[in-house]
C-alpha cells in the first residue's frame, strides 16, 4: 500500500546533512543533480538548517566561483595505504541564498569526467562521504539528519554506527537513504575494505558478500540505514520484486516498513512555459499560442517541414537499454511513413542507440531530426515545441521529464512504471479526464497501439485541447513534495 503521511506540524528547525555526488548546476548527468539542489533549497526555504556536500570536479571549478573556508583547509584523511588531504570551498545555487559545501581534493576530483572507471573510485566516493562527517565534527554542527544519496554515498550510515560511533556529536542523528536507481549499486572487490576504513569493521558488511570477494555500497546502505526512500510510490514497489530488484528485492522486502516512496518535485521556477527564458516564444494553458510559435521555430531551426497538422513528437534522454528505446526500430519506421509527423531527439550514451538516431534522421531528413549530446536550452525548447513526448522505458525510478512535458502541454506517452505510472493518468474518453498515454507490455506491439491511439485523438482538436489542458494543471512542485521528507525526518528523530 502507498505510505500515508500525516500533515506537516510545526516544530524545531531540523538540521538536515545531504551528501550527493551531484548537483545542479554544478555538476550533472541525470535528475539525482535536480532533487539534490530542490531538496535542499526547500528544506531551507521551510528554515530548517541545511548543509549539501559535494565533490569539487574539474568541470566545476572551471565553471563556478567559489569561497574557500579559512578553518576547513587541508583536512588529512588516511584511506588505506595513502593519505589524503582535502579542503572546503562553498558556492551559491543560482537563484538562492543557500550554499553548497565542496570537497576539493585535486588528486581524486580534478578529472574530466564526474565518474570514472579508475581504480580508486570507490575512494573518490568514499572520502565524500567521511569529509562530510569531519567538517560536521570540526564545526561541532550535529546533524539530526544525513541524507546519503545513491551508492556513492550509501557507506554513511555504517560509517556512523563504527567510525564515528565514539562521537558523541552524532548520538541523535539519524540516516535517510535515498535509491534514484538501483541499477547502480557501486560494487568493488573485498580487498577494498582498508582503503575504505572499514577493515576492522567487516563484521558489519554483508558476509555472503565478502565470502564471494565484493563489497556492495548499496547493499550496505540498505542494511543500516535507518530509513530508505525511492523517488515514487511505484519504484518503491517493483524494487521489492524479482523483475526490479536487480539482486536487492529480498533485503529490501525485509525492510519494506522502512521503505517510502516520495515521488520527486519539479522546480516550476525552471521549467514553466510562462516564463522561460530559454524557448522563442512564452505561453500557458489558457492561451498556446506561443507554444504553437514554438514548434514552427524548432522546426524550421532543425531543418524538418514545419506542418500544424503534423504532430511534433519529442525524445530528450540518456539513450540507455533502461529507456526503451530496444522498442523503436521496428515501428518508427512504419509510423513515419504511414503518418505526417515530426520526431526530434535530443540525447546521448549507448553507440546502437546514437547509431540509430543518426540513420532514421538520414532516413526521413524532412521528418526526423537527431541531437546527440546534452544541451538545455535545446532540452527546454523540445519540450516546448512538442506535441506528444516519448518515454517507454522498461523501468524508471521517477522521471522528471514527463512531469515537465505536462506543465508544457506535450502530451506524456509512457510506459506503466515507476514514477511514470505515478505521475501520468490514462486518457479516458468518456470522461474527458486523464493526462497521456500509458502502455503495459514491453514490446513493441503494444508501444505501436499506443502511438497509434495518441494520433487518432491528434485529430479531434477539442479533446486534445482538453487532454493539453489536463496536464498543464497538474501540480508536481516542490511545494507539495517537500512536507513528505520533513514529515518523515521528524519521524525518525528523537524527542530532544
């Protein structure tokens, strides 16, 4: 059954440590960099008292001023054989006065990549996670909660209950563990332990693990954190099967009382067709005309025959196996030359997938066009200009995409799972109510029966008016979301 939550009640300010290894804007691949920066600007806008650590990569500081802090300034920590020394530097989030903590140390961030495949990533992660903990004990700030986000950070909870369990400083905090995807689950060999400070703490790691030579962060984050949160009530549910789990559906079933699905925000000050900057022509739900402006823009930018009468389907996505995108080639091209539309796609990773994009763009040159990479402001005006906005993923945790598909107009077709399925309600004719269009199956048959009922209902202007409309008045921000931590922070907290 979904969690309820009880309504917000006021009470002492909480005093909240989030550990992310990314944050927009500072360093991104996916949406754990947005809730990372929401979560902690409304935690702050409600005045409780937050502090967001993260890496200083290369890309950041060549992109960002930052302030270094005179008395955190060459920290040592020993990992193993080596010893480490990091600093701490902090930066604003753009249209905030909240301050983000980061941990430079050159010889483990300054790389071009946030992630790497080098051999001391997990050290990378695991010194984030301990200097976190080492600034709260040089600055005496005692945390009521710590916020570990994925396996990157996942070790925190086990450091607190060995490393740090001497502290007094840390008697009443309390772990959250956030799983944005559980695909990645950050396993490493057993002979690991020592760099990560653990060796004479091993009693504590899974022992089936260790037996068999690997160290899980995930697993381990799971075992000890004191609450688990996924970003949507569905994701929290096919985790717990043996289709999702990918390994973890047995320890999580185990710990389903202290497992809560939060589906995540969208910050409506960033994406909001009334006001974005970054699209040709602003708009709303009441008149949409400049959304129309929008499409005839992208159109003609790209190179693909604008048509008011031929739908704009929009694609911005990590090309990736966990996407969908296996579906497409055997009904793209039936689609494409079957019916007057449009397909933009704005994406990289997988070379299949890019490879394909390339050639269904060379294809149809006057239909199709194809982007690889990541460019915001492109990702903005796609979901502007389009129509109907493509996700069949074969699972997503929550998907930010398509809620703002629904503040744009674009009508979200998706598969049934994980936050789409929580985000997105079926169209109903009879009704005259729902926001898109969802298919069950992962195959291509039924992907196909979806796109070709989003077509037909193209046709009749009054019911998709009324479908556009539907989704622009969904609400999904922060605002509504944010009560759902709080709630469960004060939950876990001791009377002080």
């Amino acid at each position: 059954m979904p969690v309820r939550f009880a309504p917000h009640t006021a009470m002492d300010p909480l005093k909240v440590c989030l550990v992310s290894s990314e944050v927009a804007p500072f360093a991104k691949t996916g949406g754990l960099a947005d809730v990372s920066a929401a979560l902690a600007r409304h935690l702050q806008k409600r005045k409780h008292d937050v502090r967001l650590f993260m890496p200083l990569y290369r890309r950041t500081k060549r992109e960002h001023e930052l302030t270094p802090v005179p008395e955190l300034q060459d920290i040592a920590m020993r990992c193993g054989e080596r010893t480490y020394y990091f600093s701490i530097s902090t930066a604003k989030l753009p249209k905030s006065p909240f301050k983000v903590w980061f941990v430079r140390c050159p010889e483990l961030y300054d790389r071009e990549g946030i992630y790497t495949q080098d051999q001391d990533e997990h050290i990378r992660f695991a010194l984030l996670s301990r200097a976190a903990l080492e600034v709260c004990q040089w600055t005496q700030w005692a945390p009521d909660i710590v916020h570990a986000n994925d396996w990157h950070t996942a070790l925190l909870p086990l450091y607190l209950r060995t490393l740090y369990a001497w502290d007094k400083l840390f008697a009443r905090t309390r772990t959250v563990l956030t799983i944005h995807n559980i695909g990645y689950q950050g396993i490493v060999a057993a002979d690991k332990l020592r760099d990560l400070g653990l060796e004479a703490e091993k009693r504590f790691l899974y022992q089936e693990d260790l037996n068999e030579g690997r160290i899980n962060f995930l697993k381990t984050g799971i075992l000890y954190a004191h609450a688990l949160t996924t970003v949507s009530r569905t994701y929290a549910q096919e985790i717990q099967g043996d289709e999702h789990g990918m390994g973890l559906q047995h320890l999580l079933r185990q710990r389903t009382e202290n497992l809560f699905g939060i589906v995540n925000g969208v910050d409506y000050e960033e994406w909001n067709p009334r006001k974005d900057p970054l699209i040709p022509e602003r708009y709303s739900e009441r008149d949409l005309r400049g959304k129309e402006a929008c499409k005839q823009a992208l159109c003609e930018k790209l190179g693909i025959g604008y048509d008011a009468r031929a739908p704009l389907i929009g694609v911005v996505s990590r090309l990736t196996a966990q996407k969908g995108f296996e579906l497409l080639p055997d009904i793209l091209p039936v689609l494409l030359h079957r019916a007057d539309l449009r397909l933009v796609v704005l994406g990289n990773g997988e070379e299949r997938y890019e490879n394909y994009f390339n050639w269904l763009a060379g294809a149809f040159p006057k239909k199709v066009a194809f982007r690889a990479g990541f460019d915001n402001a492109l990702a903005h005006w796609i979901e502007a200009a389009s129509d109907m906005f493509l996700m069949p993923s074969r699972y997503e945790p929550c998907g930010l995409n398509q809620m703002y598909s629904l503040r744009y107009g674009s009508v979200p077709i998706v598969r049934r799972t994980g936050g789409l399925a929580d985000t997105v309600a079926p169209w109903n004719a009879a009704t005259g109510e729902g926001t898109g269009f969802l298919f069950d199956d992962f195959t291509p048959e039924a992907l196909f029966g979806t796109l070709q009922a989003a077509l037909e209902l193209w046709r009749d202007e009054g019911a998709w008016q009324r479908l556009v409309q539907n989704g622009m008045a969904q609400d999904f921000s922060w605002e509504h979301q944010i009560g759902q931590y709080i709630e469960l922070y004060q939950r876990l907290v001791p009377p002080r």
